[in-house]
C-alpha cells in the first residue's frame, strides 16, 4: 500500500500574507490537511479511529522555511509517516517546485484513548501490508525548549473564540500558530524573518480562554511561551 501522499496546487491568495507569500500559520495548514487526507486514505483517520475511541495527539511539530512560494505559483507537497515507535510516530513533510525545496516540516504526534486517557501504541493502528519510509526531511531531534520565563513580561495576549476551535472541542494546533504571528506588526513578523518555526503542544485551550505570551531570546533563537492562568499551553522556537 503506497504510504505517501503527493499533491499538485496552486498557492491560493487566501493562503498568503501581506508579503503575497504563502503564509507561515498556512503552512503549517497545507501540512495539517495533507496528513489528514493521508491519514483517511490509508484508513487510519478520524472516522476510523473514533469507533475504537481512539485520537490523534500532535506532541510536536516544525517547519523550516527555504523559501516561501509567491501567490499562484505552482507546487508540489508530499508527506509520509516515518516508522512508528512504541508510542510515537513521526510524519516529514516536503514542499517545492520542480527540484528546488520550498519548505520541509516534521510532527510528532502519538495517539490517546479517550476512555481510558492512556496512550496508544501507534504501530497497531496501521493496517497491514502498509511499506513504511525510512528516509526523513531531517534527522536532527526536535530542540529542547526551556520553560523557564519567571520574571519575563506579557507582551501580547489572545482570547480564544469561536474560530480557533475544531472538532475535539479545544483549540486547534494550527490556530496555536496564527495566534502566535498575530502577536506582531507586519514590520515585527517581517524582523523576524523565521527560517524555522518550531511549536511544542503542551496542554489545550478552550474557547474563552486568554492566553498570554512572553519571549525571550536564545542561543537557538526568539522563544515563546504562551500560558492560560499560569500554566503553559505551548513551547514555541522562532528562528
């Protein structure tokens, strides 16, 4: 059973941002939908996994920017899903044209049972005959980010709505990334410049909620971390 999914688009205007790039937070969308059709063709995805309650868990996940693909321009995007650990699996991602590599992203995710709250093997999810991928976008683990910001001011706040949220009722991973870029000017965002956006989920919001951002800077580059009463949500890496 053929394990990768690849699909041909034109970059949408309604991905793009005031630069008339494919936008950073539509990226990681472009990758999410990807692994969600990936997932339903090989029979593992939401409507099949929910009759064993069973769901899918995003632990992890990154993007590292070669290139932004300009509004209307022609790509091709492929993902995989790398071989399964005992509790974790990887997916790599790959966008580019022709042969020049526009953007790569990895996720890290695991799968939980909803009635019992304990992680799932995910090995046994997939069915058999499925020929797994050995090759990556990169080898390199994800970082570490240190959750060590006593003392650092809020410099920016988002209240949860209606929009952010998706089907399992918290707020959805990508709005996470969305809410991260709107913290900023165009002018900021653009100072920043990010090569690589890394965000590390560490708990879930829900509608309603305000979440509150600090930053500092790093060896590896500007980290976030953004909290709701105190506790944190998500690790975030721009660089």
């Amino acid at each position: 059973m053929e394990n990768t999914r690849k699909e041909k688009l034109l970059i949408p205007a309604s991905r793009c941002d005031h630069t008339a790039r494919l936008s950073v937070p539509d990226t990681f969308a472009l990758f999410m939908d990807m692994a969600t059709d990936h997932a339903n063709d090989l029979g593992i995805g939401m409507a099949d996994l929910s009759p064993r309650h069973l769901f899918w868990l995003t632990v992890k996940t990154k993007v590292r920017f070669l290139r932004r693909p300009a509004m209307s321009e022609p790509v091709e995007a492929e993902t995989w899903p790398e071989p399964a650990e005992r509790i974790r699996c990887s997916r790599d991602y790959r966008l580019r044209t022709g042969e020049e590599v526009l953007a790569l992203g990895k996720t890290e995710w695991t799968v939980v049972n909803t009635e019992t709250g304990k992680l799932h093997p995910t090995g046994e999810i997939y069915p058999a005959g499925v020929e797994m991928r050995t090759d990556t976008v990169w080898p390199e683990p994800f970082a570490r980010l240190r959750d060590d910001f006593d003392g650092v001011d809020v410099f920016a706040r988002h209240t949860v709505c209606s929009t952010d949220i998706d089907i399992g009722g918290h707020m959805n991973n990508v709005a996470y990334v969305r809410a991260l870029a709107g913290a900023f000017s165009t002018a900021g965002w653009d100072a920043l410049d990010a090569g690589e956006l890394e965000i590390h989920f560490k708990a879930s919001c829900y509608e309603g909620d305000v979440i509150e951002m600090q930053q500092r800077r790093t060896d590896g580059g500007l980290d976030v971390r953004m909290s709701v009463d105190g506790r944190t949500v998500v690790l975030a890496r721009i660089a």
